[in-house]
C-alpha cells in the first residue's frame, strides 16, 4: 500500500481492496499513538470525512474508535433524535428490546449483513413479518446517521435481506354499508364524530384532538392541527398533526355540521350536569366529565358495538374485519366513487408524503366545497 499526503488533511491511501482510507492523528495516550480511519470508495469521499472530523476535532469533539459498539452508538443516535414522542418511543423499545441484546456487543465497524439477517431470522420465529421489517427498518434509519457521521461507510442494514411482508389489504365500507353504519351510530353520543370520520376521512386522534375553537360552524368548516395520543408516562396528550399537509381548513358537508350543532348542546348539557366536575379543555370529542377520550375505549365501547348493530364485521386480534381507521379508507373510496377528482380528495384527506400525491398541485377551496356537498348528498338525510 502506498501513503499519500494531501495538504494538511491527513494521511489517505488506497487499500488493495480498491477502498481508500483517510486516518485523522489523534495524538498520544497511555503511551500509545491513536489515530481514526474514515473509508470510502473515492479519495474525495474520504477525504470530506477526513476534513470534517478535523474541525470537529479542533473544536474539542472527539471522532468515535473503531472499538465504537452497536450499543453505544444507538445510544448516542437515540439521544440525538428530534422526532415525535411516539415515534421516539416506538424507535427505543425495537432498539432497546431487540437490537441491542443481540448485536449490541459487536464493533459497529464489523457489523455485517450476515449478523443483520441473523437477526430477522430470530426474531422471526417470534414476531409478525411486518414487526421484523420494522425492526429492521429502525437499524437502516439509525445506520444511515451513522454513515454520514463517517463511523460506517456502508449501511449494512440495507444490504440485509428484508422479510418478506404480506401487503395489508384494506377494508372499507360502500355507500349503503355507510348508510347503514351512520343509521346504527345514531343513538351514540359520539355520532358527530362519526359522521366527521365517515364524511371527511378524519384520523381517529386528529378526531379526538378537535378543540372548538377549531370549529366555524357558521362558516361550516373546521380547521385541523392537532391530533390527541397516548404517550407512554404522560397518558392523553395534544400533539402536532401527523404531517404539516394535515394542518387546514376543510369544509363541512351541511348534514355533519347540523350534528355538530346538536353534539355541542348535548355537551353544555352534560357540562351542566356535571357542574364542579367538569373538566374545562375545549375539546368537541369528551367524556361526560370533559375529559379526553381514550381511543381504545372508543373502539371497544362504541365502535365494535355499532359494527354489531349494523351487521358489519369487526376486526379484533383473532379476526379480521372493519377497524375504526378504515373509515378513513371508506371515505376516501366513497369519494372517489361519486366521482371526486383525484387532487381533491388527495387534499382533503391532508396526504403529504405519499409518493404519488408530492406531484399534486393545491387545490382550491372552491373544489373542497364541492366535495364537501358530495358527500352531503351521499350521507346527508
């Protein structure tokens, strides 16, 4: 191998597996020389790396050792995380409980493929597909930090082989079973959300996180940007909705509003009721106290009941069927079957980051107002 020396920027050669290498001297400790190695498979690539971890190194940041291991780099890639509580919770239980137990001990720089898919592999034998390729889809998102940070030059977890997931085939409900649905629902005292749910295909929590200062009835629209979700230690907590696209204004059909009006009296009435116990939070969607409602406590004791009523399966952990999120399906479904263009109901279901709706241009309020008497004149009485 021959060493070259670029001006001021380290030492950097070519390995005889064709890969270069840039080594960045860290000086001396505990007698011993210490040097880091960046790799690349051009001397531009390494040397971008190089000349990085020298100003961080100048600046007092010390580059990670090769003896770096899986563990405490997923620990140090947890801790950077700016993402929602959720998702910050989803990614620690996959990297805490099944990454770190079994591929924590190895050097991150010696991770291979082969040690990536002999983790699918066992926790296949536990877990769903679909919980596997999470997994696996967590250790790609870290590892790819980890390869611009310059501690890996390949991504590992993408070169392992993916378990193969059965596409999830969707449940939705047609006009009449939605008729039939929101005929069932009419007693409840959540029948507003419902009609909300199955005329603009809301999300459940952006449903529960509706406050009524979100609401003009008067202008009959209502405006979404927050959503209500269990976080693990704080319990029901208002969060930012799902994407920024979800933060507009939608336009109610005329049936939706007019229950919306009736919810609103039937909650001054119970607030009435109530009296010193009432909780004061402004939501539309509450308890008989005030109180946020808990979606899995919809699901169970409303839900599941007005499927059973109308004569529709439900979905539960032994069988498939209708889930409350499906009604977000059906009214996609719907309102392109009454023959909704596309850009609209792209807009008014508030999808941002699907790939085919990143080409849709914004559509005006105009449409969303026909969209709105659509499906009024498909719902409404």
């Amino acid at each position: 191998m021959s060493a070259r020396r670029g001006n001021g920027d380290g030492t950097i050669f070519k390995r005889k597996d064709g890969r270069w290498v840039a080594q960045l001297d860290l000086g001396w400790a505990n007698g011993r020389r210490r040097r880091k190695c960046f790799y690349g498979p051009t001397r531009q690539a390494v040397q971008a790396k190089l000349t990085a971890a020298a100003h961080d190194w100048q600046r007092g940041k010390l580059p990670p050792t090769d003896s770096l291991t899986v563990e405490q780099f997923l620990r140090q890639w947890l801790e950077r995380l700016e993402v929602a509580p959720l998702t910050r919770e989803s990614y620690e239980q996959k990297v805490l409980q099944h990454i770190v137990p079994a591929l924590g001990r190895l050097r991150l720089r010696e991770l291979s493929p082969k040690n990536v898919e002999d983790l699918l592999r066992s926790k296949g034998a536990t877990l769903s597909p679909r919980s596997v390729f999470a997994i696996r889809a967590v250790l790609r998102t870290a590892l790819s930090r980890a390869e611009r940070w310059g501690y890996v030059d390949r991504n590992v977890a993408s070169l392992a082989a993916p378990p193969k997931v059965e596409r999830y085939e969707a449940t939705y409900l047609t006009v009449l079973e939605a008729r039939s649905f929101l005929a069932a629902a009419k007693g409840d005292r959540l029948y507003a959300m419902y009609c909300l749910a199955m005329s603009l295909g809301l999300r459940q929590g952006e449903l529960l996180g509706l406050q009524w200062n979100d609401a003009d009835l008067e202008a009959g629209v209502i405006r979404i940007r927050q959503a209500l979700k269990s976080i693990k230690g704080r319990g029901l907590a208002l969060m930012e909705t799902k994407t920024s696209k979800s933060r507009g204004t939608l336009v109610l059909p005329d049936f939706v509003c007019a229950e919306l009006r009736h919810h609103r009296t039937r909650q001054l009435e119970e607030r009435f009721l109530a009296g010193s116990m009432w909780v004061d939070n402004e939501l539309v969607f509450t308890t008989e106290l005030g109180m946020p409602v808990d979606a899995s406590n919809v699901v169970r004791r409303s839900f599941h009941r007005i499927c059973a009523s109308a004569g529709i399966t439900y979905s539960t952990k032994t069988r498939g069927g209708l889930r409350f999120h499906d009604l977000r399906t059906s009214a996609a479904t719907m309102m392109l079957a009454i023959g909704l263009p596309d850009r609209v109901v792209m807009e008014t279901l508030g999808h941002s980051n699907l790939g085919m709706t990143a080409h849709y241009q914004h559509v005006p309020s105009s449409l969303l107002a026909e969209a709105a008497k659509a499906m009024d004149r498909a719902l409404g009485s």
